[in-house]
C-alpha cells in the first residue's frame, strides 16, 4: 500500500479533512466529551495508517502542508486578541493573576506528582512544560536535559486533553466568565486548547490565545527553577 | 486580490517571526515572536484589522485540523512513550485539570470583585 500512496500528494490531507469531518458529524449526533472532532480524526488516521501498513513519513509527506500552516494560523492569534484589546485591558489584573496562578500550579503539581511516582530527574523536567505550546517547550526541555520526543507527545497530549474537556471543565469549577474560561485554557492547554475556545467564542479565544503566549514565556523561568527540585 | 494580499501580510510577519527566532538565542518560537509583531502591527496601525481578517479567521477556523499530523505522529514516538505512559498519562490529566480550574477560578474570583455588576453579567459572570 505504501506505494501507492507515497506518490499521492494529496492522500495526507485527504486522510485527516475527512477523519475530521466524520469527528464532526459524529459530535453533532452523540454530544458526548470524548466524541471530539480532534481526537477522533487522530484515532481514525492512526487506524488507519496501522490497518493498511502506511508509514508515517508517507502520510506526513502529503499532510506536511497542514503542519506547515500552523505557524502563520498561530501569527493570526493576534487578530482576536487586537480586537478584544479594551476588554483585556480592563481586566489585565485578573488575567494576569489567573495565568501567573496556573503557570506555578502547572510547575507544582507535576512536581509532587513526580515525587508520588519516583520519576528520575531527566523525566520530572521532561513533564515540566507540558502546558505550554510545543516549540516553546521543546527548548524547555532540550534546555533542562528532559527526553525531548516524551516532551513533545506529553505537550500533545496535554492540548487534545484540554480540547476535549475545556468545556467540562469550565463546568465542574462552576467557570462562568468568558475572560475566566478563555484564561483556564489557553494557560492549561496552550493552542489546541485554543482552537476550542475559539469555537467557544471570540472571548474566550482572544484571551485564551493571550494567555497561551505569556504562560509559554513565564513557563521558561518557571520550570527551569523547579528542575532543581527533584 | 484580496485574499493574496491578506495571506501575503500573514506570511510576511510569520517569516520575520523566523527571523527572529533565528537571531535572538532564546527558546522562543516563531510563532510566538509573529503573534507579538501581528498585535504590534496592528496596534501600531502599520496595518488595519481588515487588511488580514478574513484569511486570519479562516486560518483559525480550519486550526483545529493543523494539528492532526503532528498528534499522529505520537504513533510514532510510542517505543519511548511505553514504559512510563502510564504515570505520564494520570499526570497529564491530573495537572491539566487543575491548572484549568484554579488559574480560571482566580481570574473570575479577582473579575466578580472588581467589576460593576453590569459587566459581569455581560462577560456571562452571574453570582
């Protein structure tokens, strides 16, 4: 099968819209957290690739395109953050402490759970920036001697978690504040969490991608003092 | 002509992002540095909101589905991720929750003390 489609230049994308698509109509008919567009499209693909042998580097040669456009919908971010700009500067109080808050929580709650599970120390500050958005976290951990693919898959995982239970979430800590919301996820579940929040709104999607930035930032400091914890 | 010119501004401020992100030696990525020059850009008006809107919320819209190749290739990463993804699993979730919870807790706590009751209830506060 793979050569069939290590030619194809479109079977990467074609793949992963139309996984996407069944995930969407899928959430329409069953409104259940775990039927999520994003996390159905992964599984599906991953099926997918296993049940007809495709490697990955095959499927990524075509999907490359959509990684590729990652950076500039990212750069976009700044547009709902521009225009909620008086909203934000109304409440940068809050905001600030809201995310300065889940920065030092992030760092401390991976710290005692490393504790409770006897992680070594190359594995604590592998988790140490979970939250924050990929690239951000790479360096992190390139920086503090962590497994770098672990970070990476942990850093995704942490994103499709936040994605599919934002909502969730928002509920059982009674969140009922768009600003609140938009900071809970940008700050646990950088930019896919961000996707979700801007389904959610153009609040909460502004400061959510506000929030992913500045805790990405702080996060650097943040851990790189808490790597001598453990 | 349109949509080139709005896709051309967004492409133009990612690449300064990865100029940026070349030169400063710091772990900060390009997209990062492109969000803080897209706001300057407009905050500083060297560009308008319409001048990047439309192709700026399509490349939103669609986000979402950008991450489906780098989520797959967690398949790829699972020789590593095996012998330790179980406690790297119940600390995800544990953590992820709980930094929602409080870091959003906070920030509405901090909004339902400071602001009129007007603007809670327009933010979707109600107390």
């Amino acid at each position: 099968m793979n050569d069939l489609f290590s030619h194809s230049a479109f079977f990467g994308v074609l793949i992963s819209l139309f996984t996407y698509g069944v995930g969407h109509v899928l959430k329409r008919r069953i409104r259940f957290a775990l039927f999520n567009p994003l996390l159905i499209a992964v599984v599906a693909t991953i099926a997918f690739l296993a049940i007809w042998r495709i490697d990955y580097e095959t499927y990524l040669s075509g999907a490359s395109v959509l990684n590729w456009l990652l950076t500039p919908a990212t750069v976009c971010l700044a547009i709902p953050l521009y225009e909620k700009l008086e909203l934000l500067k109304r409440n940068r109080t809050a905001i600030l402490a809201g995310i300065v808050s889940g920065v030092v929580t992030s760092v401390l709650c991976v710290f005692v759970m490393a504790l409770l599970a006897r992680l070594t120390h190359a594995q604590y500050v592998t988790l140490l920036p979970k939250s924050i958005t990929t690239a951000i976290g790479i360096g992190v951990s390139e920086e503090l001697g962590g497994y770098i693919t672990l970070t990476v898959s942990v850093i995704i995982t942490t994103g499709i978690i936040g994605n599919i239970f934002a909502q969730t979430a928002c509920k059982i800590f009674r969140i009922r504040s768009r600003i609140a919301k938009g900071v809970a996820i940008g700050t646990a579940a950088h930019a896919i969490g961000t996707a979700k929040a801007m389904e959610m709104g153009k609040t909460e999607g502004a400061i959510s991608s506000l929030s992913l930035v500045v805790a990405g930032l702080l996060t650097v400091g943040a851990a790189s003092v808490a790597s001598h914890f453990i | 002509m349109k949509t080139v010119r709005q896709f051309l501004i967004i492409i133009g401020i990612s690449f300064a992002g990865e100029i940026l992100n070349r030169v400063i030696p710091l772990p900060v990525p390009a997209s990062v540095y492109g969000v803080l020059l897209m706001f300057s850009a407009l905050y500083f008006r060297v560009i308008r909101v319409r001048d990047v809107r439309e192709t700026g919320y399509f490349l939103i819209e669609i986000m979402p589905i950008l991450f489906i190749p780098a989520a797959v290739g967690l398949l790829e990463a699972w020789a590593v991720l095996r012998p330790v993804w179980l406690p790297f699993c119940i600390i995800t979730v544990i953590s992820t929750f709980v930094v929602m919870g409080i870091s959003g807790r906070i920030t509405q706590e901090l909004i339902i003390r400071r602001r009129p009751a007007l603007l809670r209830k327009k933010d979707g506060c109600r107390s």
